[in-house]
C-alpha cells in the first residue's frame, strides 16, 4: 500500500475509535470479508467525517473495474488457396 492509503487507514481507525465503533486495523488489511462487514457497520454512522473516509478506504481496497469499452480485436481474413492465383499478363 501506498503512503495516502496508509494514512486514511490511520485517520479511519481513529475516527472509528472516537465514535465507539470496534475496528481492528490488522484483521480489516488481512480479511477482505471482515473488511467488508466493518465498512458497512461503520458507514450507518451518522458521522459525515466518518462516512467519507469509509467511501475512500472502499475505493483504495476493492477498486471497481473499468467502465471504458475495450475495443474488439480486429478481424483476421483468412484466404483461400482459390484467391491465391496468378494473374500477370503473357506479352
């Protein structure tokens, strides 16, 4: 993790520490399903501070994919041994 992940990490756990909501900060980077359970039950506080941290912490650890179309790959055609003939002029 980067620095700016670390600190809001910090800033989290101690929002959440303030507000009298349990948060293990070890179990929340190791198991992604405790993580998930926390940030719901920390998200239903009526703390905004709180509420914004929890939405940036979501899209540090569980990026959503991207939205960009990917282009299709380009269409191959193949010839056949029909189309493949000689056609130059006899002088």
């Amino acid at each position: 993790m980067d620095n700016k992940k670390l600190l809001r990490l910090a800033r989290l756990r101690s929002v959440a520490a303030k507000a009298n909501l349990p948060f293990d900060l070890m179990r929340f980077t190791e198991d992604r399903g405790y993580a998930v359970e926390c940030l719901r039950k920390l998200m239903d506080s009526s703390n905004d501070e709180l509420l914004l941290l929890c939405l940036e912490v979501q899209r540090d650890m569980f990026p959503q994919p991207s939205l960009v179309a990917v282009p299709p790959p380009p269409k191959v055609i193949e010839r056949g041994a029909a189309d493949q003939r000689y056609v130059g002029k006899l002088r």
